[in-house]
C-alpha cells in the first residue's frame, strides 16, 4: 500500500505565513501521522500474523488506526485500555465508536501494557501505545521526503518544521530525515518526560528536535476554553479543521515563539480530526458551545 503525497498549502495567520503539510487529507480512513506510523505495518509480508494486540487510552488516534489496518489485513484486533466510562459504553461515539465499527475488540485492565503483552502469543503481533516505535521511521522517512520536494517547488530558503507531539515518534525521525530544524512541544506529560520518549527509540541525542515549551502547563485532553477559542479562529480564519486534542496546544505554544526563530515555518497537520466528534461532544456538555 502507498499513499499519494499529501498537500503542502501556503496560508497567513495573525499575520504570520506559514506553509501546512495537510497530512490529514492522507487517506480518508487513517489518521495522518498514524498512517506514516503504520506504513511499515502495512507493507510487511506477515505469513503467520493473526492478530494484532494494542493498548492506550479509549478515544486514541492509534487505536482507531490500528482498526482500519487490522480490517484491511484481515487480522483481530485487540486492544487494552484502563477503564471504559459506563457513560461511553452506553452512547459510543467517535474513535472509540468507530474502531468498535471496525471489529475492535477492546478490554478494560489496570494494567494495560502488562495485560496486552501477556495475552500476546507467536502469532500475534503487538504495537506499542501511540505507535512507538521503531518501524515507525519507515513511514515518516517518506513524510520527509516529500517534504524535501514541496520546500524545493515553492522555493522555500529558510525552511523550519513545527509539529506537536504525543509520544514524539513523529518528530524525532523527521529531524533525523531532514536537513533543517524541527521543532515541536509537548502535549502529553512534562517536556522531560518527552525526552525520555525519544531516548527509549533513540540513543543519537544529536537528533532530537527542540522543544517550545510554555509557563503554562496543559493537561493531556483536558477542556480548556482559551484553546477552544484558538481552534475555532484556525478554523474560520484558514478553513482548515485541526485535531482537538494536540493541534490547540501546539499552536498556542507556536505563537508564543514564532516571532523568535528565524525562517520560514511549516506547520505539520497530523490528522486526528476523526477524534473530535468526542471532544465536542465534551465541550458541548461542559460549556455548552458547539
Ligand atoms: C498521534 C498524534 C500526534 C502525536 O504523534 P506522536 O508521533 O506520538 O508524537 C499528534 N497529532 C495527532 C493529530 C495525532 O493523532
């Protein structure tokens, strides 16, 4: 399987220019970067994989990825994750709903990851949280390939990449692909505990992208008005809907730097977008915006 190269799409936001990779518009079924992510995945000959084994949070990205793959190789998939609200169970809706569509089977464990590499026998094949891991490289390799020909046919001089990040994984091998500075933030756990991320894929620290932090803290899915209000003038400002759960951070953290670093920014679009019908559906019921 292989993906046409997505767009490169030039754009003005409070009076910034910056170019968007639109890695959402990949393919209809997968999220962006999880595509990239899974690339390997779906083009490995596996002559005795049955299943594939999984684990994380019940609204994931990867989770519902892994759905679509597991459907297109005809494999099960099994997924862990700590506690399903009665509430979700009851009205599914979004990754979790789609995936479930998909054929997921999914089960609850306070310990995920022991319990998803327990059940994991020879014929299975497990991936880890968020994809990371090493076979991810395969696919954002290409990502960074085709972003090499985009920055060729606009002419771009001083090119710089900025993307946010969950566990990293996307980040640390496109700096290792490309020939000019990625930058990125954190948007699950602590800037430190990103590091420790990469350092867990990588031993090479000299291939790390720069991290743009924020006195503030964010907290992983959390609701937060002021970044809602940021999504939605992204959205009618540049017509383009960003995932809810990573992108508000990360321009939020983008904007308090951009007027810093010297050149021209490419903002990576990783897709997600899928996941918001649940975030909105939260916000809905929180703040009554829709
Ligand atoms: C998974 C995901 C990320 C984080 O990717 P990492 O490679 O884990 O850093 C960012 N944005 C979106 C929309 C995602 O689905």
């Amino acid at each position: 399987m292989t993906f046409n190269p997505s767009p490169f799409e030039k754009y003005n936001f409070k009076n910034q220019q910056i170019y968007i990779k639109r890695d959402d518009l990949l393919h209809i079924d997968f999220s962006g970067n999880k595509a990239r992510k899974f690339h390997w995945f779906l083009n490995q000959e596996f002559t005795n994989i049955k299943r594939v084994i999984s684990f994380g949070s019940n609204q994931s990205n990867a989770m519902y990825s892994l759905s679509v793959m597991a459907q297109l190789r005809g494999w099960e998939f099994i997924y862990f994750c700590d506690h399903i609200p009665h509430f979700l169970k009851e009205n599914p809706i979004g990754n979790y709903k789609y995936a479930l569509q998909n054929g997921m089977q999914i089960l609850e464990s306070k310990n995920r990851k022991d319990d998803a590499y327990l059940y994991t026998s020879k014929n299975d094949l497990i991936i880890e949280e968020g994809g990371r891991q090493k076979e991810a490289e395969f696919g954002v390799k290409i990502l960074a390939e085709e972003l090499i020909k985009d920055i060729q046919n606009e002419g771009i001089t001083n090119p710089y990449i900025y993307l946010p990040s969950g566990t990293g994984t996307t980040a640390l091998y496109l700096q290792k692909h490309l020939p000019f500075r990625v930058f990125t933030c954190s948007c699950v756990g602590s800037d430190e505990y990103l590091k420790e991320q990469w350092k867990m894929v990588e031993d090479d620290e000299s291939i790390f992208p720069i991290i743009l932090s924020s006195p503030k803290k964010y907290h992983y899915g959390k609701l937060d008005k002021e970044l809602y209000a940021l999504w939605s003038e992204l959205k009618s400002d540049m017509g383009i809907t960003f995932d809810l759960m990573y992108d508000p951070v990360g321009w939020k953290k983008f904007l308090l730097h951009v007027k810093q670093i010297n050149g021209t920014p490419i903002f990576i679009h990783q897709g997600g977008v899928k996941g918001n019908e649940s975030m909105l559906e939260r916000y809905k019921r929180k703040y009554g915006i829709i």
